[in-house]
C-alpha cells in the first residue's frame, strides 16, 4: 500500500494508506467530513544495494516456503599443517596474562 497526501480546504493536510488501485483524487477528511483534494507529491523512491534486495527476496520467499533440507550436510574440511610440523607450532602463539614483575 501507498501513502497518500490529501489537503482538507478547512482543516489540514492529512495522510491516507490505500492500495494503489483504489486511490482517487479526493478523500474524505477524518476531521471534518468534508471533501479533501489529493495533494501530488514527488515518488518515495529508495535504492538499496543489490545483496540487500537478495537478502529481502530470500526471507520473503522462505516465509512462505522453508527449504527443508532433508540430508546432513558434509563435513567441511579444515585446513591441515604439513607434515612433519611439531603441534606446538600449529598453535596460535599466546602472549603472557600478566607482563615480569620487576625483579628488586
């Protein structure tokens, strides 16, 4: 649905949420009962990247129809050392909690 501007002669500008099919170019003010003429105003385009647009289709898509899946995906391999390479060296090296007290 669209937001539409509609300007009452005796009351104020007021704002109306209609599907586009059904707009026409005068409402009802909510004020007064009088008759309000649609104000045009300048589209409320947005652009937004294309990985958001994918992101937004996927959600959309999976509400209605989850991918189920139906097996357990395979394992991913991990990234081995060479050969020959001691375990203390495939470690991350790690800096001391707490530097030397000063020796007195």
């Amino acid at each position: 649905m669209a937001t539409y501007l509609f300007r009452c002669p005796s009351c104020a500008v007021f704002e109306r949420r209609l599907p586009m099919e059904s707009v026409t170019t005068a409402s009802t003010c909510p004020s007064c009962g009088a008759s309000a003429a649609r104000v045009y105003t300048a589209p409320g385009l947005a652009t937004t990247s294309v990985a958001l647009d994918r992101a937004v289709d996927a959600a959309g898509s999976s509400a209605d129809n989850p991918h189920v899946t139906q097996t357990i995906p395979a394992a991913r391999s991990r990234r081995q050392a060479p050969p020959g390479t001691p375990v203390a060296a495939q470690r991350p090296a790690m800096s001391p909690a707490h530097p030397p007290l000063p020796q007195s």
